[in-house]
C-alpha cells in the first residue's frame, strides 16, 4: 500500500525461510564437494553425452544438476563458447579431459551418430588411461555400444524421472 507520502508498506513472513535456507546451504555443500574432488584440470563435474532424440529428457536431467550445484557440460548451455571453435578437437578435450564423469545416455540412435561416437571415443580413452570410473551409462534401449563391456553397471532410463537420475 503506497501513502500519501509516496512510502510502501511492506510485509511478508519468514515462516518459509528456514527451508529456503537449508535447500540453499545443501547446493552450496555439494557444489563445494565436487569442486574439491574434480581434477585439477577439469572444468566440469559432469558431460552429458546423448543423441539429439533424447535431448527433453536429457534437459531435464540437467535442470535437475544444476540445481544441485553440478556443473555440466551441455551443448545448450556451451553455444558462444562453441561458437567458431574446431568441434571435432574440442569436444575431444571436453570428454578426455574436462570432466571429473561423462554420463552417456545410449539408444539405438546414439549408436549411430557420428558425434555421439565421438565424444565416446574421447570418453573411453580417458577412462582407460585413468583406470577408473568415469564412464556413467544410462540406457534407453538395449542397444550393444561398441567398446561399452556388458560388465559396466547400467541404469535404464525408464526406471529414473530425470530429477531422481540426477541426485
């Protein structure tokens, strides 16, 4: 309400802070977390690999990350840096050497995309030069992966919304 002396009168309770603070203080714990465990020369906690096909659920799984505090690398959010650069080589430096994870979301289609092989070249390079887990599989389908062993623990994507894959 504006007086006659132009103020505003404002009220509002606070009764709801204590949640929005404790919601905010967990982020922050956990964007603390993965920058202390990702590699020095890692620029993201996570890149998302996947088809084009997938892309609403993959979004979704990364409005979910980012909420959590995980930085990720995903092509919508990289457009001006992409802009001009040499894809095959970049993206070859995202997935071989930025990431502390690269989650790759498999189907029928990313199998035969020429990006999507790619980025899972650079990826499973890296995860044989570190000897550890860095390749984090997601399928859609039961499609064979070339160079994916069956003995890698998968999560189906029809088990998950995309909030829970992502937590």
């Amino acid at each position: 309400d504006i007086s006659a002396g132009g103020q505003v009168d404002v009220s509002f309770a606070l009764r709801d802070a204590p949640h929005l603070v404790s919601d905010a203080v967990e982020t922050l714990n956990r964007s603390v977390a993965f920058a202390r465990s990702r590699p020095q020369n890692a620029k993201y906690d996570v890149a998302l690999s996947f088809a084009g096909e997938q892309r609403k659920y993959v979004h979704q799984v990364v409005e979910a990350l980012d909420t959590l505090g995980v930085t990720v690398f995903y092509d919508n959010f990289e457009k001006v840096d992409l802009w001009g650069k040499n894809l095959h080589t970049h993206l070859e430096e995202v997935y071989g050497h930025k990431t502390q994870f690269t989650v790759m979301f498999l189907s029928e289609v990313y199998a035969r995309k020429v990006w999507t092989k790619h980025e899972r070249k650079a990826a499973q390079a890296r995860a044989t030069n570190m000897n550890a887990d860095y390749i984090l599989p997601v399928r859609f389908d039961e499609t064979k992966i070339p160079g994916l062993s069956a003995k890698i623990s998968y999560l189906n994507a029809a088990d998950y919304k995309p909030e829970d894959l992502a937590k």
